[in-house]
C-alpha cells in the first residue's frame, strides 16, 4: 500500500525484542511503511544505549527479556524528560489481563499479545504516528 | 357466438349488431382518451417546458429496458471472482458496498490478503534461516522455542530426542512446565509413534497428530529420512484458540528444518576441528 501523506521527516523506531527471528519480523514488517526508519536493539540495556544515542519516535518492545525487560524499560522511559511521551508498544506472549493492566498503567500506550499478525501492528503503528493510508 | 359474462351465472347470448355496437362505443371511448392525453400533456409542457426533454411512455420504457439489459452484461463481464480474495475472517468492514465502492473494497481486501501471504512466507523464510544458521543443538532448541512461542502461538511443549538403540524417547528441553517431570516415552511396536517413524519424512498438512494422551499432538522431527526427534505440542498460549490456517505450515517448516538442524548440531559437535582447506573440499566435491 502506498502513503499519501509522508512524512516531512523519516520517523524512527526502536524495537526492543530479544528473540532474533521475532525481532526479524517486526522490522520486516515495519520497514515496509513509508517513512520509517527501523532499528532494533537486543533487550533492555541495549534499547537505553540506543535510545541515548538517537531520537526515535516510537518503541515497540516485548516484555520477557534478560537483563532489563520491556517493563522495567517503561518505567525507566516515563522517568526520563526525552521519552516521558513517547509512545510505546508492547509485543508480548504474556496474554493475561492483569499483565496488560500493569503495562498500560507504567505508561505503555498499546499492548498486543503473541502470535500477531503482522498487518495488525503496521495498522497500530500507523495510526499512532498518524501515518494516513491511501487505499488507491 | 358466445360471450362469457363476469362469471356469475349463464353466458348471455349476444347479436353481431349488439357487438358492433359495443366495440364502436370502445373505439370511441379510446378516441376520447387519445385526446384527453394530448390535451394534458400540453398544459403539461405549458406549465413545465423545462421538461420538454422527457421522453415519451413508451420511448421511456424502452431506454430503461435498454439500460437494465446493459447493466446486466456489465455484471456478466465484470471480473469479480478475480478480485475476490480467499475468505478471510468476516467483519463489518468486510462488507462490500456496490459499484465503484465495491470494486474499491476488493482490492484494499486482496492487497490485504496478500500482504498477510507476504508476512506469512517471511515468517517462514526467518524461521528456516535461523534454523539453518544454529551451531549448536542449544540454539536449535532456542530457536524452537522462539518459533513455537511467538510465530505459533504454543504456550507448552517438550522436546525428545531418540535414542535409536533403546527405542525412546527422551526429553532434552521443554518449556512451561519441569524437564524433571518428563520421563522416557517408549516406542512401542503398533504405538502411533512407531507409525511416526515408520512413516520416516517430515509432517504435512493432513497427517495424524499421533498422540495419544493429552497432548495437542507429536511432531516428528525428520533429517533426511530418519527421526531424530520429537516435539509434544501440550498446550496453546491463553490467546490462541487453536491451529490457524498458516500455522500448519510453519509445523511442517519445523518438522523438516528443526530435524536437519538437530543433526548438523551433532555431527558438528563430534566432528574434529578442522580448516577449510581447497584441496580438501575438491576432494570432497569430485572436482
């Protein structure tokens, strides 16, 4: 599909995933989107490196993850003045209320469980960053 | 001669002056409506000549016939089974309007349907290339694991692997539950296990799930012709309902290439460390 409205700058995102072949995927699928530029980081600590060194506009992260996980990452996010607004995704196996409860109330802005299909978070990401989709 | 009345008692019989009479009176009668008409029609043009434009009665059925039978070949030719996709799950947004609309609606539905096929293949091409890339038997079960979890949607599952000369199977990793818990599954003879290994290739679409307790199902796990190893599905995560369409797929994807990998892990653990020498690999290749 095409964009009708890109971006005056390219966007960047971060995903945070520490499974190789899911954090394939979810760059696959997002640098599919017109402008966006997708980078990826191992897990936790890896994210904060990154995320000191560029500005991004969005994070999508899983939560299972060795050393700092996805939710520890929320928080320290919405601690720190840069990325106290930024919005967040959080991809995650973890499919019971009172997980999504917990992300949603450390300030994530969306939560969507494993498997997922992968048009379904194109569509999330879009409409976060207010990418419109032309359906000519 | 006979005419029937309107059908309440005995026909009437009539004279061919009484006739000509009756139908003289009819012609008449037409005259005069013939007339009537004209004359309506043109007070009709005196109070509204804009719509002089209006085609007569019978001019006006006629285009309205012509134009029913043309929307009839345009839909004859229309080509919309080309544009419809593969059911997908129905929603409200599924419901296609008419006309241009409709044709719209198609297509955003076949790009969408061909986008999630797109997704599907790359889930699989990633899969497959990072069974292919792993050195060691831990990264095969890493990547199992990773599959299983977050392309499938399996919550709880338990690698075996067998033990040829006992005949069993024993357990090497599992995930939401204790190794410690898993005991030896034996093969016996007749067991849909045996029939597993008897059946010696890659699981597909439409073959048994071989199990017979209260797992989901036992995947082979196949290198070549031979089992080396055995995946029992034992439950979904809380949010997936079920096997899904491409999920068989991917279960296929795993019985081959996770049994492959399975195995360059172990050759590649017993064999001698060696360089990668040219003649060596002439040698090897015939050239």
């Amino acid at each position: 599909m095409t964009d009708s409205t890109e971006p005056t700058r390219r966007l960047n995102v971060l995903v945070v995933e520490d499974s190789p072949p899911m954090r394939k995927m979810i760059v696959f699928a997002l640098s599919r989107v017109k402008g966006l530029t997708v980078n990826e980081a191992d897990d936790g600590v890896d994210a904060l490196r990154k995320l000191a060194q560029t500005r991004y506009d969005l994070i999508v992260t899983d939560i299972n993850m060795p050393i700092l996980d996805g939710l520890k990452l929320v928080k320290r996010l919405r601690a720190d003045g840069a990325y106290m607004r930024v919005p967040i995704i959080i991809i995650t196996t973890e499919g019971a209320a009172e997980d999504r409860q917990r992300a949603l109330a450390l300030g994530a802005n969306a939560y969507i469980t494993k498997p997922i299909q992968a048009p379904q978070v194109i569509k999330l990401v879009k409409e976060i960053l207010g990418i419109v989709e032309d359906p000519r | 001669m006979r005419v029937q009345d309107s059908g309440q008692g005995e026909p009437e019989p009539r004279s061919d002056a009484s006739l000509q009479e009756f139908f003289g009176r009819g012609e008449t009668f037409v005259r005069q409506l013939i007339a009537e008409n004209a004359r309506l029609r043109s007070e009709l043009h005196v109070a509204q000549p804009q719509r002089d434009d209006l085609p007569a009665p019978a001019s006006l059925i006629e285009s309205l016939m012509a134009r029913v039978a043309e929307l009839e070949r345009e839909h004859e030719r229309e080509p919309a089974t080309e544009l419809e996709p593969e059911r997908e799950p129905s929603g409200p947004e599924s419901a296609a309007p008419n006309g241009a609309d409709g044709d719209t609606a198609g297509l955003i539905r076949r790009i969408e349907h061909l986008e999630h096929e797109s997704y599907h293949l790359a889930s699989m091409y990633v899969a497959g290339l990072q069974f292919h890339s792993a050195r060691t038997l831990s990264e095969v079960l890493q990547t199992t694991t990773e599959v299983l979890l977050n392309f499938v949607g399996v919550g709880a599952f338990t690698l075996f692997v067998l033990d040829e000369e006992r005949r069993v199977l024993f357990a090497v990793s599992r995930e939401g539950g204790e190794l410690e818990e898993c005991g030896e599954v034996a093969l016996q003879d007749g067991g849909p296990l045996a029939a597993m290994i008897q059946r010696a290739r890659p699981w597909t679409r439409g073959d048994p799930a071989y199990a017979d307790d209260a797992a989901i199902m036992y995947l082979p796990l196949v290198s070549n012709r031979r089992l080396v190893a055995v995946l029992r599905l034992e439950s979904f995560l809380a949010q997936k309902p079920g096997f899904e369409d491409n999920d068989y797929s991917l279960l296929s994807m795993i019985s081959e290439h996770a049994g492959i990998a399975i195995e360059t892990a172990w050759i590649r653990a017993h064999a001698k460390s060696a360089l990668l020498q040219r003649q060596a690999v002439e040698q090897l290749v015939g050239a």
